[in-house]
C-alpha cells in the first residue's frame, strides 16, 4: 500500500494535523486549502479510513488519524533533523525532557553557558513529573527523579547528592544540634525520596510528628525556607545558588548525618548515542557535575 501513497499526501496529512486546519498546512507548504483538503481525501480513500472530522470552521483528527499522525509526526521529525544534520544548516534542535526542580534549580541557570559554547544547538526544554515517552519520540534525552521506566535505554546515574537541613541565617542561629529541629518548623516535599523520618532515625532521634509546611516541588520548598518559613530538608545540589548567595545555610552542617543517595539519572534511547547533538549534551552535563564535585 506504501508505494500507492504519494509522499506529497503523507506530507499534507502531517501538516495538516500538526496545525490542526487545512488553511495552516496550505500556508506552510505553499499550497491551496483546497488543495491540501484533496491531498487528504486521496489518503483517506487510498486507506479506507477517514482520518479527519470536518465541521464548517475546523477539523479534528480521529482515532485512525491520531494514531497515523504518531508515525507520521516522528518520521518528518526525523527526516527533519537527518537533513539539518547532514546539511549542516541552521541550529539542530535537541528536545530535553527533565525532573521540575532539576530543571528550574541546576539545568536552566546553566543552559546560557552550553548554548554560548555551542551555538550550532538549539534547546527546547519540558519540565514535568512524567517520565518521558520516547515511543513517541517527543523527547531526544530526559534527566529523572528516581529509577528510570522502559526498555532499550540508556541509563547514567548523575552521582550522589547530599540531603541535609537547609535554612534561613537568621533561623539557623536557634540550631545547633539535631535535636533543636524538634521545635523548629519543618517544610516537607511530598515526593521527596528521602524525608524527614529517614533523616531524624540517621541522627538516633526518633521522628516528630510534622504538621509545618508541605509542597510537592523541592524548588518550592526551597523557596519557602528562603523566606524564612522553616527548615527544609533538601540537596545541597538543588538548592546551590542559594547556598551560595547565604540566602539557606546548612545550620547542622559537620553536626550531623546527612544522607547521601543517587537522585538523578539521564536517560535516552541507545541509538540516540550515535547524534551528536545529544552526546555533545551529555558530555557537558557530566562535566558540569564533575566541575561540582571539584568544588566540593
């Protein structure tokens, strides 16, 4: 059925769906709506399916649709950047999923000094809580907060990070060892891997029972012990630029345990390995991490 399909219908679909109206498909490949409308129709009766709903101002796709334009969208997306690559034409794009905090605490600050070394990329980056879907090849790389999902992946732990009492320096003065903690008020990130009970069993005190502040981002809770709120606790790695301007201290700091665990991992299919594009980002993470722990 391929060879019965011209690419220019397959190209007029995909657009058409990426935009979500004939009229934009027909502006982007400089064409007529009507023309991309026949395009389409071809396709659906090539397929016997229809891959459109139409209604006087706006089309949507179907099922069937939803599911070509998942191939479609990833086969243009690659043919795309094969080009740029092989052309060596304008930015290459390299698509970055990764964790909330990491994002807004380590990555993001850091990102105007990669781009300033490589100005041949081009970065978009997504922040949520779900683990990239690479089936879908909506992401090139994704940095995760815990074990990562799936299979045929390429997995590097980012080290270990220090979790420890992190607050502001006009608290910190109330604090000089672990117990002080048990009248201080205690901010909490809920998807944490390492809470407070862990941390308080480490240092031989049995955990209070914590009814302060909770938030469900560390950027958060890092911004509310800023404000002098409470104690958090957090990585020092996360929490860096406010360690360094003394906006948090570590009140317990060489007073304490802190627990030390590998947070973090960068994971990417295998085959994207072979981009350079993508190995050129790994490589200056782990050499930003490197350039970190040096400093420590």
């Amino acid at each position: 059925m391929l060879s019965s399909i011209p690419i220019s219908a397959i190209r007029a679909f995909e657009a058409a769906a990426r935009t979500g109206s004939f009229s934009g498909a027909a502006d982007e490949l400089h064409l007529t709506p009507s023309a991309v409308s026949h395009a389409i129709r071809k396709l659906e009766s090539t397929m016997s399916t229809t891959l459109f709903e139409r209604s006087a101002r706006s089309v949507r796709l179907t099922p069937a649709g939803e599911n070509l334009m998942r191939h479609a969208g990833a086969a243009f997306d690659n043919l795309r950047r094969g080009i740029e690559e092989v052309a060596g034409r304008g930015p290459q794009l390299l698509r970055v999923h990764c964790a909330p905090s990491f994002a807004a605490q380590w990555l993001a600050p850091r990102l105007t000094k990669f781009l300033a070394a490589e100005p041949q990329l081009e970065v978009r980056l997504a922040a949520n809580t779900e683990y990239a879907r690479f089936t879908n090849d909506d992401f090139d790389l994704d940095i995760v907060y815990g074990l990562p999902r799936g299979e045929g992946l390429e997995v590097i732990p980012l080290g270990e990070e220090t979790v420890t009492p992190l607050c502001a320096p006009e608290l910190a003065r109330k604090i000089r060892k672990p117990k002080d903690l048990l009248n201080q008020v205690l901010i909490r990130s809920d998807v944490k891997r390492v809470q407070w009970h862990q941390w308080f069993t480490a240092n031989g005190l049995e955990a209070p029972a914590i009814h302060g502040m909770r938030f469900d981002r560390s950027f958060l809770a890092i911004a509310m012990a800023c404000g002098g709120v409470g104690v958090t606790l957090e990585s020092t790695r996360l929490a860096e630029r406010e360690i360094a301007s003394r906006r948090l201290v570590a009140p317990l700091a060489s007073r304490c345990v802190d627990v030390r665990y590998v947070g973090h991992h960068l994971v990417f299919p295998r085959a994207g390995r072979q981009r350079r594009a993508l190995q050129t980002f790994v490589d200056w993470v782990m050499l930003e991490l490197s350039a970190e722990g040096g400093k420590g």
